[in-house]
C-alpha cells in the first residue's frame, strides 16, 4: 500500500526526497506499526504456550493498540486472563471477539469460560449452546457438565459441577489453543 508505482520507491521514500520530514516519521512508524502487530501477536502466542500469561496479556494488548483490532487478539487475551483468574477481563475481551466475529465459536467458548469463573453459570449455559449451534463438533463445548444439567438448584451443586467441568476441559483446552 505504501508502493509509489513503476519505480517501487514507498511514500517515505519519495516524501524524503522532497524533504517532508514530519511526513517521512508519520508514514515510517505507520509501516512499522502495521508490521510489528503481527510480531507482537506471535510473541504473545509464544508467551502463552511457555505459561507467561501476564507476558501474553502485555504483548497482544501492545499488538492491539499497534495495528487494527482482530477477533483473534482480543479471543488470545481472553484466554490468558482466564488462565489468571481475571474473569471480568476476560469476559470484556471475549465480548469484543464477538462484537467483531458474531459466528465464529470460539469467541463464544471464551465467553463461556468467563462467565463460569464469574459463577454465572445459566449465561455460560447459552454461550457453550452457541458455540454447538456454530460448531456442533465443538470438543470443548460438549465438555462442560452445565450443558446436561437442566437447571443448577444450588451454589454448592453448581460449585461441584463446574470444577468437574473444568477439571475435564483443562487438556482439550490445552489441546485446542
């Protein structure tokens, strides 16, 4: 996108040759800003996979304010603040993966794992139905025991059910990252 034509000299290049300065700063960290989300998203990544969390959570946060938002980075962040128990962070990144991808199941997966370490239990019940309903071979979405349950009638049956739950879900999770 920053290609003149012909020549293959960029924008920076020719605004350099004229000698706009500010120009040649404003267009030279724009293209290093487009670059480095990428990188920074993969480092991230590599920072989960070695259990950095809070790490991962700094990198995709810097790769979010360097370049446009993606479902992806705030779905990676999410993981990683329910890996810490931070589920009110959690649940606001995994609200904006599905604010920018309505259909795509893992979104509603991480908002499910949110919304169970929240202890909200019925709104987590309707995000794993949702993941079935975009994904109906979700392993991670038939795991929970909330699912089969027709309606938790008390905190400490709900308690039992959704550390079961969870205690079953940790490998596929860490199988499906």
């Amino acid at each position: 996108a920053l290609r003149s034509g012909k020549d293959g000299h960029t924008a920076a290049d020719i605004a350099e040759a004229k000698g706009h300065t500010a120009l040649v700063e404003v267009l030279r960290s724009h293209h290093m800003l487009a670059a480095s989300q990428s990188e920074l998203q993969a480092q991230g990544t590599a920072a989960f996979k070695q259990k950095d969390h809070r790490g991962a959570i700094d990198l995709w946060t810097r790769a979010l304010a360097a370049g446009s938002e993606t479902a992806e980075l705030y779905s990676n962040r999410s993981a990683a603040h329910s890996a810490l128990k931070e589920f009110e962070q959690a649940l606001r990144d995994a609200d904006a993966c599905v604010r920018l991808r309505p259909e795509w199941s893992k979104g509603h997966g991480r908002r499910g794992n949110a919304l169970q370490g929240l202890r909200r239990y019925e709104e987590a019940k309707r995000s794993y139905e949702r993941v079935l309903e975009l994904d109906p071979g979700n392993k991670v979405a038939h795991c929970p025991r909330v699912l089969s349950m027709p309606r938790l009638t008390t905190l400490s049956s709900a308690r039992q059910v959704v550390q079961k739950a969870l205690t079953d879900c940790t490998r596929l999770r860490s199988q499906t990252f």
